[in-house]
C-alpha cells in the first residue's frame, strides 16, 4: 500500500511509463525509432528504460507501460510516431523478450572478458542479419499474398457486374451495347489482373528461394557454432585434467565460461538439445 492507502504500483510501472514517456521523441522533437528491438540504438534504449524491472515482470510492465500511455489520443500518436502499436500486445512482448536477451549476453560479456564479448556481439550481428532477412522476406510475401487476394476480389466483383448486364441484353440493344462495353472493361481488368498475379508469382518464387537460402545460412551458422562447442568442450576436458598437477589454476574456470557462452548463443538458435547432446557424448564433467 503507498502512503494514501491506494495500491502500490507493481514492478516499477510508474518509473517506466515516465521514461518511455520522455524517450518517445529525441533531443531534436523528432520521433524516436523503438518499435524494432533489433536495432542496436533501440535496444540499448529499452535496456535504460527497462533499468531496475526483473526479467519475469518485463512482459506485464512494459505492455502496461505502452497501454498507459496511449489511453488519450495525442499519446496514442506519439506512440505510433515511435513505431509502436498499442493494439499489439506481442510487440512489447517481442521488445521485452530482447531486454532479457540483451541483459544476458552483456552479463556473459562481462563474465568471460573482453574477447567473449566481441565473440557475442559477433554473434548476434549475424544473427540480426539473419532474422532481418528472414523477417523481411515473410512481411513482402504476406503483403504480395494481400494484393493479390484484392485482384481476385475485383475480378470476382467484375464478374457478377458483366453477369447480370448479359441478363439485361434480352431486353433491349441499348443494354446489350452497355453490357458489351461492360465486357471489354471487365476483360482489360481481367488481363491487367492476371499479368499483375503473374508478375506478384515471380516476385514470391524469388522471394522463397531467397528464404531457403536464408533458412540455410541460419543452419550453417548453427552447424559452425556447435563445431566450434565441441572444441570448447575438449579444450574444457583438458583444463580440468591440469588441475592435478595445478589445483589452483583458474584456466578450467576460463574455458568453462567460453563453453558455456557458446551454449547459450546456440539455445539463442533454439539448438539446446543438440548442445545437450554433444556435451552429455563430450564433457567428462558437469559445466
């Protein structure tokens, strides 16, 4: 309970709808990008925003957070200036998702040292690439899928017009002419519609074979990190067997934080099973 005996509010919320508040425009006035946690300068923006929120809570407060705000007009349109939509729950869902991320792969930064570091931020800007790819690649796919529904729409409603002209020729030569002039309208549409879905045809193929090659370079980068946690695991085995002659040695420890730092980049792949797997047939020891 606060001081008035009204409800405390849970998880920082106050704190955080007054920051995003003020980081909605730059110093200029000008919108500020947050709505693609991707982006390195966003990131780093919700991380400051989010400062003193525990990670379990980062869903609920940050989508309270945005809620808030946008309970009157003029915040709903600052928000959508910003890049964020309100009605869209998953989007801060999505931007908390990577403040977790973020947080972790700063806190196996500091853990492992300044070459582990740029080891991570290696990883994740090629990781961004990836799903920047990936990302794009579906969105011109849906788009393209949209427009063509709405050509086959307009076809369709063309169609039922030039039907019921042909049932008005029986009547008069003035409704045959209408319905004739009809047809040939209809028929232009007709073709510019069809030369327009075989255009949007090519361009999805294109973009399909340029997923698959994306999906595979997101399986290449998978396969070379988990090579590369093999040999973590096998210099790990090495370091330990050096603390019978040097029991205070702390390169065991080293070489467990680098293994562990791989580990973490491939369960970011959705590769944890895999990395189980190879340290179960590889590690003598527990991490």
């Amino acid at each position: 309970m606060t001081a008035d005996g009204g409800p405390r509010e849970p998880g920082g919320i106050a704190a955080v709808v007054q920051a995003l508040d003020a980081a909605l425009e730059d110093e200029a006035g000008e919108p500020r990008p947050l709505g693609d946690p991707r982006a390195k300068d966003t990131i780093r923006h919700w991380d400051r925003l989010a400062e003193g929120v525990d990670d379990d809570a980062l869903d609920s407060v940050l989508g309270e957070a945005v809620s808030r705000l946008a309970a009157d007009p003029p915040g709903r349109a600052r928000l959508l200036a910003a890049g964020l939509i309100p009605e869209i729950r998953v989007q801060t869902a999505l931007i908390a998702g990577y403040v977790r991320l973020f947080r972790r792969m700063r806190q196996i930064a500091r853990d492992g040292g300044l070459d582990d570091a740029a080891l991570m931020a290696e990883t994740r800007a090629d990781l961004r690439r990836l799903n920047t790819r990936l990302a794009d690649a579906l969105t011109v796919i849906h788009q393209q899928r949209r427009e063509r529904l709405a050509l086959e729409a307009i076809l369709e409603r063309r169609e039922r017009r030039l039907a019921r002209a042909n049932v008005a020729t029986a009547n008069a030569r003035d409704d045959l002419r209408a319905a004739q002039a009809a047809l040939a309208e209809v028929e232009s549409e007709r073709d510019l519609a069809r030369r327009a879905a075989a255009d949007l045809t090519a361009e999805r193929d294109d973009l399909r074979r340029d997923l698959t090659r994306a999906r595979a370079g997101v399986e290449d980068l998978k396969a070379r990190y988990l090579e590369k946690f093999a040999l973590s695991l096998h210099d790990l085995n090495r370091a330990r067997e050096t603390l019978y002659n040097d029991p205070g040695s702390t390169l065991p420890a080293n070489k467990a934080s680098v293994a562990q730092g791989y580990y973490m980049i491939l369960e970011d792949m959705d590769a944890a099973a895999e990395a189980q797997k190879l340290m179960a047939s590889i590690l003598k020891e527990g991490m």
